[in-house]
C-alpha cells in the first residue's frame, strides 16, 4: 500500500469526533489540523470561554495523541453570541494567542446575517487587526452567494489585509470573487458543501494558489477520509505533484504561518 499523501485539515471539530475518527484520519494521511471554534446552543460569554479552553486543553492534546500536529482558531461564531458579554469574552482572546498553538481568529463572519452578526464580526476583525492576526471567515450554506458578497465588504471596511483572511466553505460560485479580492479561500470536502469531484474541477480550473483544504469533520454529517479521497483524485488528474502537496499540505501551513 502506497503512503499516503500529507494531509493539512485546516477546519476540523474534533470535539464531535470519536478517538478512533481521529486514528483513522490519520492512517489516511492527516498530519496537521486545525481546531476551530464552533457553535453550541444557548451561549453565553462563560460558555464560549469554557469552549476556548476545551479546545486548548482537551482537544489539541487528543489530536496529538494520534500523532496530528494540532493549533486552534478561536474566535465567536455567528451562531454563538453571547446575548451579553461579548466584550468579555473579546477582552479574554488576546491571551490565548501567547505560545504559538492559537494561529488565527475564527470562526467568525456571518450566518443568517443582520445588525447583530455584522457588529460582532466587526468587532472581532477590529481586534485581529490590532493584534495582526489571521482570520477564519465562516460563510454559510444558505443564500451563501448574497452573504459572501455582504462578509467581503465588511471585510474591506475592516482595514484587515486581504491576505490574512481565509474566507471558508466557497463553493464553485464564491472561490473565484474570493481570490479576486486577494483573500484565500477554503474548499470544505463534505457532504453538505463540496464533493471530491467538484474540488478537484476548481483546483484543475483555479490553479493552487491560495486555496485550502479542510474536511469541516465532527460539525453534523462530515466525511472523515474526504481530505484523503481528494488528494488521491487530485493526484490521479494529472496535476504535478507541486500543485497537489500545496493544496492538500503546504497552503494551510503557509497561511497559517506554521512551517511548510
């Protein structure tokens, strides 16, 4: 059996995966994730900072176990803001991001939009913006069109240079205004969002630059071998070995600033 290809999940939810979810990843060549913030219901600000550490201290340590190099992303969901407290909870990040193991702000953006989600939103890219941080932009699956054109101005106003935003879950209608604008973009391998066959199409069309991988695995009906099933028809589709290494491994650690 050949070996497989190295892997870079640049959106993972570990917390909604078994043990043996995770072994069996890494067996089909997952060598790196990111852990991302996620939503929950009824949030509130102590809430979210119990996540924030759960994630630090619970879920990174379990992907290590398996033998995946793991970092977070933290940062308040669109379906997880506080009703009140929000300030507390954005005072409270900054001191996350000491160590090295925290990469990015996120997931943040929007989800059924409104006053609400744009203040937060803002709010969040203000602070990614003093500390230069990177971003994790969340896009959603309904109407995602109109609320990807309505996040990319927002991020404009925002003053956050392009290329440290990484606006998530495009599809073959939103990758290409996403790259235009000098973001990169993040292609989600699952079952709601993106098939193997489909990524690999926009990869032979896009090129590799500033494009990313992730399996959005453990968030409801994910795919866990997704990430590797992809790599194996990207590499069967005549691609150089270049071009599949970046978008499956080195785009995420480029990005994310993490070595290559």
């Amino acid at each position: 059996m050949p070996e497989p290809l190295p892997i870079f999940d640049a959106h993972l939810h570990p917390e909604g995966l078994s043990d043996q979810d995770l072994e069996s990843m890494r067996f089909f060549g997952v060598e790196r994730a990111l852990v991302v913030a996620h939503h929950f219901p009824e949030p509130t600000s102590k809430a979210v900072l119990r996540h924030f550490d759960d994630v630090v201290e619970r879920q990174l340590p379990r992907l290590e176990k398996v033998g995946i190099r793991a970092y977070a992303a933290l940062g308040v969901h669109p379906r997880c803001i506080p009703r009140r407290g929000l300030s507390e909870v954005l005072s409270a990040l900054p001191d996350y991001f000491q160590g090295g193991r925290v990469v990015a702000l996120g997931e943040t953006g929007l989800h059924a939009g409104g006053e609400e989600e744009e203040e937060a939103f803002l709010e969040q890219l203000a602070l990614a913006r003093s500390l230069k941080l990177r971003v994790v932009v969340h896009t959603p699956l309904a109407d995602k069109e109109r609320h990807t054109r309505r996040i990319l101005i927002l991020l404009r106003q925002s003053g956050v240079l392009p290329s440290r935003v990484l606006v998530d879950h495009a599809t073959a209608r939103t990758v290409r205004t996403i790259l235009e604008v000098g973001h990169w973009a993040g292609l989600t391998l699952h079952p709601e969002a993106l098939a193997a066959e489909r990524a690999v199409a926009l990869v032979r069309k896009l090129g590799s630059e500033r494009l990313v991988l992730n399996s959005d695995a453990g968030d409801g009906a994910g795919d866990i071998l997704g990430l590797a099933r992809v790599a194996n028809l990207l590499s069967k589709a005549r691609l150089s070995e270049r071009v599949v290494r970046r978008v499956a491994r080195d785009n995420a650690a480029r990005f994310f600033q993490v070595g290559t």
